[in-house]
C-alpha cells in the first residue's frame, strides 16, 4: 500500500509567497483604481484647463486687482438694478363656503372665496366688518351664473371678476375705496 499511496500525489498547496504576491497585486490594483477616481474626481470638479481659471491667472489676484491705484488692473462695474415698486400681497378667506342655486338648473354650487390684495391691512378689516353684506352681494352674483358660465377656467375666471366688482362696489358704498384686486376658489364644488 505504501508504493500507492506514493503513486497519488498530494494537492500542492500554494506557498507563501505566491500568496502574497496575489495581496500585493489586489492591493496596487485598488490603489490604482482610487487614485485614478481621484484624479478623475479633481479635473472634473476643480478642473484646471478650464478658461475661466486660465484667465483669472492672467488677471492675476482679485485683491492685488482691487488695491491697485494706478488704474491699469481692472476693476469690477457695479450693474445698476432698476427699481421697482414690490408689493406683499394679503390674502382673506371667507371661514364657510357659500352655497347657491344656478340659474335655470336643478344644480348647486358650493364655493369657498377667498380675497387677494396689495393695499394694508385696512381693506381685509373692511371685508370682515363687512362680510354680511359682502356674502349677500356674493350669492346675488352666483344665482346668475348658469351650469354653462362656471364651468371651465375661463367660466370661473369671469366668475372671479364680478365677485371682484361686486365686492369692490360694496366696499366703495361702504368704507369709500374697494381694494380688492383678485378672488380666488380654495374649493368649488358643483352638484
């Protein structure tokens, strides 16, 4: 038994330093592969061959630029910006929908209304110490509208204008200036 059994040969194990030297190949393999996601990652984000930095090179440093006095470094030009009056706008929304009949309809429209404007705080107390007569002028105008008016952006937008009118006429009866300058329909509901 023994002349087979060295016959056979045992499975040669790797020795050491085959082993190591595949660690040692990995090893600058992956080194390789970062610095090269590096210098990648380095021209693409810093990137020193674009022409903007080329010519701040050759304009040399911003603040050696700014501090020279003899007028041949350039110097920054203010950009005049117009001026324009900038409003804030208010909002009001009425705190229950109103709810009306159409005209020539067995249908109900439901809406909430809600009130816009660019004047002070004045004109949102007038709305509340006037919703009473403000929501009754609003049911007059939706009781005119049909099923047809209101439907469609261009239908709610005209519906939006003569609850406008009619708010500002109210409010010029009343406290002698309207102020509102749009109306809104956080809800619109037609059954």
């Amino acid at each position: 038994m023994t002349a087979e059994a060295t016959d056979i040969e045992a499975p040669a194990k790797p020795g050491l330093v085959k082993t190591l030297l595949k660690y040692l190949i990995r090893l600058i393999l992956v080194l390789v592969l970062v610095g090269a996601g590096f210098g990648a990652g380095y021209f693409y984000f810093a990137n020193p061959l674009a022409p903007s930095n080329q010519v701040l090179e050759l304009l040399g440093d911003n603040d050696a630029a700014t501090s020279a006095d003899d007028g041949t470094a350039p110097q920054r030009v203010s950009r005049e910006v117009p001026e324009t009056a900038a409003f804030e706008t208010s909002y009001f929304e009425m705190e229950n929908p109103l709810t009306t009949n159409l005209s020539g309809s067995g249908r109900y429209l439901q809406v909430g209304i809600g009130f816009s404007t660019q004047y002070d705080q004045s004109i949102v107390d007038n709305i509340k110490k006037h919703e009473l007569a403000i929501r009754s002028d609003i049911l007059a105008v939706l009781s005119e509208f049909t099923e047809e008016d209101v439907r469609g952006p261009q239908g709610r937008a005209f519906l939006s204008a003569a609850i406008r009118d009619a708010t500002n006429r109210r409010l010029e009866l009343l406290e002698g200036f309207g102020g509102i300058e749009d109306v809104f329909f956080p809800t619109f509901v037609l059954q």
